[in-house]
C-alpha cells in the first residue's frame, strides 16, 4: 500500500530547493537501501551456505553499487577463484549438507525475499531521505 506524505511550501523558490535537494539525494538513498536489502539477503544465505573448510563461505560477498539513475545494482556472489566449486555446491541438490546448510544456498534467500524487496528497499530509502532532511 502507498504511503501518502503531505508538506507545505512557501513560494517557488523553496519548492525549487526542495526539488532540487531531492534530485541529488534519491539516488544516493537508492544505492544505499538497494546495498542494505543485499546484504539482508547475503547475511541470509551465509546460515545456509555448506562449510567444509570455510572457503566457500568465506568466498561470497555483495559488490558495491554499479550502474546509474534507474539502472542500479549489486551482485550477490559467492566463489572467486573457486566459482566452478561453489557453482557445483549450489545446485546439485542429492549431495548431503549438515543442516541447515543446503544446496540453493543463495536462491532460496533471494526467492523468499523477492515478494518484499520491492517494499523494503521503498522503506529503506523513505528513512534514508527522511534522516538527511531532519
């Protein structure tokens, strides 16, 4: 459901600072709240995620924001030099994994995730701006 935001302004001199300090702001807010939903999701996968020496799980991350204005995103990965290795844990799903850990290790926090990313990461860059204009 929309949240609805009511304000007044006084003249069109600072409804143009107003719009103009939201022009620079929301895609900051973006990048950061679109960060912070990936980690929530990494941080998921991180539970599930096989150990057997540690290198798999020390191997994943989330990269920093790439792309621009309505093309922004992060990847979520896991492997590095070991790629094939993680690749290979991920999804053949009739190897054994001491619980919880699990083949699927990062779709299955993506997928459950996916109904509210959208709302979260709205949330998240409402309090984003929110806090820089208090």
């Amino acid at each position: 459901m929309a949240q609805t935001y009511t304000f007044t302004l006084e003249g069109d001199v600072e409804l143009q600072a107003v719009l103009r300090a939201a022009q620079l702001e929301a895609p900051k807010a973006v990048a950061i709240a679109i960060y912070e939903e990936a980690n929530v999701i990494f941080a998921k996968s991180q539970v599930l995620v096989p150990v057997d020496t540690g290198a798999l799980r020390g191997s994943g991350g989330v990269s920093a924001i790439q792309g621009s204005g309505q093309g922004m995103y992060v990847d979520i990965f896991y492997g590095g030099p070991a790629a094939s290795y993680a690749l290979y844990v991920h999804e053949i799903i009739g190897n054994y994994h001491k619980p919880p850990t699990q083949a699927k290790y990062l779709e299955q926090p993506f997928m459950q995730s996916l109904a509210e990313i959208q709302n979260n990461i709205s949330r998240r860059i409402i309090h984003i701006l929110k806090s820089r204009s208090a």
